[in-house]
C-alpha cells in the first residue's frame, strides 16, 4: 500500500481517516470526471498525490487552473490519477484522467479496496453515469436524472440520509433477476467498483450517485451534478456558478477545437 498513494514531492499528505471519499468513474459522456473536475478547482481543494498509477492506461499533461488563477509554472506536470483534499469539510477525490488498462482491472478493484480499509476511510461515494437511451417510461417521468444505489449498511451518516430521499436506481430489463448490484450500462467499471466494495459495507458505507447521460456537450449536465455532490458532500460552492477550467477551453469541451469537428463534420 506504501507505492499505491504517492503524495506530492516535498509534501506531508493528510490523513485520510474518516474522510468522505469520492470516487468519480470514467463512463458515457464523461460527466462524473466533468463534475468532479468543477469541484476539485475550487479553492476548498488541493491536490495531494496521486494514486494506482501502474492500473491506469499513463497520461501526462501540464498542471489545469481556473482562468481567474495565475497558471502554474509551465514546468509541473500532471499524471493520470489525481487526488485531491479539502480539509475543512474532509473530504477526498480520487480522479481519473484516463481509463483503467483491460489487464489490470482486477488490480484496480482488490487494490482500491485495500487502500480503503487501510486508511480507516469513513465514506465511499462511487459517481457514474448510465445510457440515458435505455431510460423507461417511468424514468422518463421523474424530472430527475440522478439515481442512487446503497448498499445495505447498520451505520447512518449524513450522506447516506441525504441519499436516501433521492430516487433509487432501477436497472434497464436484464437476464439477472436478482443481480446484487443492478446492471449500469455504459457506467464503465462503476458497477464492479461498488461490488468490489461491498464487503466493507459493515463499517464503511458504500454509496453511488449515478446520472442519465448520453455522448455530446454535457458542460450544463456537469454543473447541476456538481452542484448535486457539493450538497451532499457538504462543500461550500464560492460562488453561485461554477467556473470551468482553462483546459474546457483549449481542449476537447472548448470552442475552438468545437468549431474544427463541426468543419470536420459539414465541409
């Protein structure tokens, strides 16, 4: 466990006992990873370290900020799993900026499990997202698109009350007539993540936020989810907007390269 987390160089990382942690899993739309991404570039976040690296596909990029911040030094760099800490409302992110490697999946699911019991963490919220064209008529209905899913659990916290007046999670039809986590289609590794958790569940409530999302311009869709998970989580928003990050513009979300696909598209 000592090589799974590396905190920042020169830095003392925080303890995570206790901590609400969130676990923002790549799926359709990128929606979670937009959300948290929102979340995490607020002033009550730091980045920490890093986390399981040799599980994920390896990425590098230059460090992201807020236009309204200074940019960072043009010499830091990134890696493919942050983690991030806000101390006073105590809790951690855990992001993804690239997908796990096929190969090490199980890696990725007995390790993450093993880093959670170890730390002595208090909370597990999992975020994904589900194909929002399998939705039925009664999912139609609610004006909601979050859902939940508990796993059964004797310890009560905030959050889990707060979950528990949101809409529970109904699977699309499956072959699996009594599945002990539902099928999430197009959730990525989001289902077998909270079953890979579930035994901890006695100590460790184990929780997930899932959202009806479909491929496209999701930045309105990533807001309201932020907004969703800073209420639950118990993080202050600064301002009444959230402000996206430089990389939303230069980069795959932004106007500029938005404006090559649509000359890509129509000549």
């Amino acid at each position: 466990m000592a090589d799974y987390f590396i905190p920042l160089p020169g830095s003392t990382p925080p303890s995570f006992k206790s901590t609400t942690l969130i676990l923002p899993q790549p799926s359709l739309g990128s929606l979670p990873q937009l959300a948290l991404d929102l979340i995490t570039h607020s002033p009550s976040f730091t980045l920490v370290g890093y986390l399981g690296l040799e599980d994920h596909i390896p990425s590098i990029s230059s460090l992201d900020s807020l236009p309204s911040q200074p940019r960072p030094p043009a010499s830091s760099i990134s890696y493919a799993v942050q983690v991030f800490y806000a101390a006073k409302s105590n809790v951690t992110v855990v992001l993804p900026r690239s997908p796990v490697v096929r190969a090490r999946k199980a890696n990725y699911l007995e390790s993450m499990r093993e880093w959670i019991q170890h730390n002595g963490v208090g909370e597990v919220l999992v975020i994904g997202s589900v194909d929002a064209g399998l939705r039925g008529d009664e999912a139609l209905s609610l004006e909601t698109p979050l859902r939940t899913i508990l796993v059964p659990t004797s310890v009560s916290t905030p959050l889990i009350t707060k979950l528990a007046t949101l809409v529970t999670y109904s699977p699309p039809s499956s072959t699996d007539s009594s599945p002990k986590i539902p099928p999430i289609p197009s959730g990525g590794l989001t289902r077998k993540l909270i079953d890979a958790l579930s035994p901890l569940s006695s100590t460790i409530p184990i929780s997930a936020l899932l959202i009806f999302a479909a491929e496209g311009s999701n930045t309105d869709q990533a807001k309201g989810l932020a907004t969703a998970v800073a209420e639950l989580v118990g993080v202050e928003k600064e301002t009444d907007t959230w402000e996206e990050p430089r990389s939303w513009e230069n980069g795959l979300m932004g106007e500029e390269l938005g404006r090559a696909r649509v000359g890509e598209l129509y000549g």
